[in-house]
C-alpha cells in the first residue's frame, strides 16, 4: 500500500514528544491501536512510547544473539546513536546533544526516524526497545541506554 502524507498541526514544545509516538506508531503492528506509555521500574522516568507493549520481555545477558542480530541491522547514524549509548551507560543524553553529535540533518527531530526499525526489530524478537526515553522538563527528549543493555550490546557488537 502507498503511503499518504498527512499533515497536522502540533504544539512546538511537544514537536519531539510527537516524534517519538509517531516512530512507535510506525513500529507497531497495523491495528495495534495507539502506542502507550509505561514507567520503567527503577532509574529514568517513562521509557516512552517504544515501550508500551507489556508483553515484552526486557534485554538480559541471554540475549547477545538476539543484540547482535539487531545491531547488525542498524542504519549508519542509528548504528552511531546506539554506540554513543553503549559507550556511555546510564547517562543522558538530551535530543539536541544526539542531534548535533551525530550531524542530523532535521535535528532532534530525525532521532525518531532513526529509531523506528530499531523497534520493530526489537518487537519482532520479542523485546523491549534498548533504548530508555524520558521526557525533559523543557519539552525536549533525554536518551540512555541501562548499564546492563550497554553491557550485552557492547559484547554483542563485538
């Protein structure tokens, strides 16, 4: 089926918050209804909305096949924003930093498409997305990745 584009209008200050619900939207499955939020238990805030299938099981050490299949499918500048992650565990960084860091040319606004396939892949082997999200209080996005799921992609990556 073609695409359709469709404009709508959005509130500057939720422009990235959009991104990221549009990017769960296109990774879930036709029919699936609306992505959803959860809180992550423990550490950041609301893991955002490539999270919101419960159904999911969470990355453990088990799983370095499962990563390695996954990294291996990664886009240059999605290969670059994972690697960021990796190499810095637990902490944040803002969209505006990962933006500039990896030279995007919409801006914070391309982390979103960045992230889609990496969600669907991640849906399809049955996990959560590796990438924590949480909401900045000026609207903006932070994203990390927990010290274990640096750990296993790391060791995954090879």
């Amino acid at each position: 089926m073609a695409d359709k584009e469709v404009t709508v209008p959005v509130p500057e200050e939720r422009i990235p918050e959009f991104y990221l619900w549009f990017s769960a939207f296109l990774a879930s499955e036709p029919g699936a209804g609306p992505p959803r939020h959860r809180s992550r238990r423990g550490g950041f805030g609301p893991r955002g909305p490539h999270h919101g299938d419960d159904h999911r099981a969470d990355w453990t050490a088990d799983d370095r096949d499962a990563a390695a299949w996954l990294y291996g499918r990664l886009t240059g500048q999605a290969r670059e924003l994972f690697d960021l992650l990796i190499e810095h565990p637990g902490e944040r960084f803002s969209a505006n930093d990962v933006a500039t860091r990896l030279r995007l040319e919409k801006g914070a606004h391309g982390i979103a498409g960045l992230l889609a396939w990496p969600g669907r892949w991640s849906r399809r082997l049955g996990r959560s997305f590796p990438i924590v999200t949480e909401a900045r209080p000026d609207g903006g996005t932070d994203y990390a990745m927990t010290p274990d799921v640096a750990a296993l992609f790391a060791d995954a990556r090879g």
